[in-house]
C-alpha cells in the first residue's frame, strides 16, 4: 500500500481473505486496485478481456477453476471495502507494466518515484500488489489508462518510461 506522497506504507505478504481486508481496513485507504477479475460473465473471456487482448494484452480465461474462484473471492472483498467507503477498481499487474512501457518492475518502481529505496522484491505476489498500489495512485489522479466494457472495467498504467 502507498500514500498520496509516494510512499510505500505496507508491504506485508497476507493470504486469507479476512487477514487481506483487515489489512486494508487498518489503513483507511480512499481506492484499491485489485489484482481479479470484479465481474464475472461464465464465459471465458467478458468484453473488457477482449479489448485487453485486442490491444496486446494477455489474460486468462475467467471460466479456469482458479480465476473464477479468485473473481469470487475479489467480488467478496470488494463487497467489504465499498461499505467502508474504499473505492474498488480492477487491474491486471502484468498489462499495467506492460503499457507503462518500463522494461521491469525495478525500472517501472524507479520511474514512478517513490519518496524511499524500494525493497528488493522477489515474490511475484508482493511485485504485484505494488503494481497495483501505483495503478490506483494514477486512478485517483485521473491518469489510470481505462478499458471499459459493459461488463467490467480494467484499469492499466499510463507511459511512465
């Protein structure tokens, strides 16, 4: 999680649903970005994952066991945050990097200016969350690249290097 001046203010590595929304909560954020699919059709790809690859971007199909029980789960805390106010926004960690044009995680960290040394990451997980960090910090300034369908919406990074 960062704060409006760049800051990373946690970076913990949580896994149960109830451990993840405490996390959030603890903080009182305004937006979160989460790393799943917030909608879900029962077809392999929405409209919006269409435009995603349309565009050049790689994303699984929904109907995977694995990503409609994490669209379950994201629709399940999305539910949590929005009754504490947090905005919710979907993204995709992997097409965030991609359209910010930074050839790595640790070029992208670098462009996007965080105030402290960022940590050395090596958990997918953790890289993730960061990315995601940043993508709602561009959400909220109104600078988040959009891919808006009928039935969801991706929020990516602008060109950051």
């Amino acid at each position: 999680m960062i704060n409006s001046f760049k800051e990373i203010i946690d970076l913990t590595l949580v896994v149960s649903d109830d451990e993840i929304a405490s996390r959030i909560i603890l903080y009182k954020p305004i937006i979160v970005a989460i790393d799943a699919p917030l909608t879900f059709t029962g077809k392999p790809f929405r409209q919006v994952d269409r435009s995603l690859l349309k565009a050049g971007f790689r994303v699984l199909p929904a109907t995977l066991t694995y990503m409609r029980e994490l669209a379950e789960r994201a629709q399940a805390l999305k539910k949590i945050l929005e009754s504490r106010n947090v905005a919710v926004i979907e993204t995709h960690p992997t097409s965030a990097l991609k359209s910010s044009r930074c050839s790595s995680h640790i070029n992208l960290f670098q462009s996007f200016g965080f105030k402290q040394e960022t940590p050395t990451l090596r958990n997918k997980h953790l890289i993730d969350a960061l990315i995601s960090s940043i993508v709602s910090y561009h959400y909220y300034h109104g600078t988040s690249v959009i891919f808006k369908e009928a039935d969801g919406e991706v929020h990516l990074l602008p060109t950051l290097c």
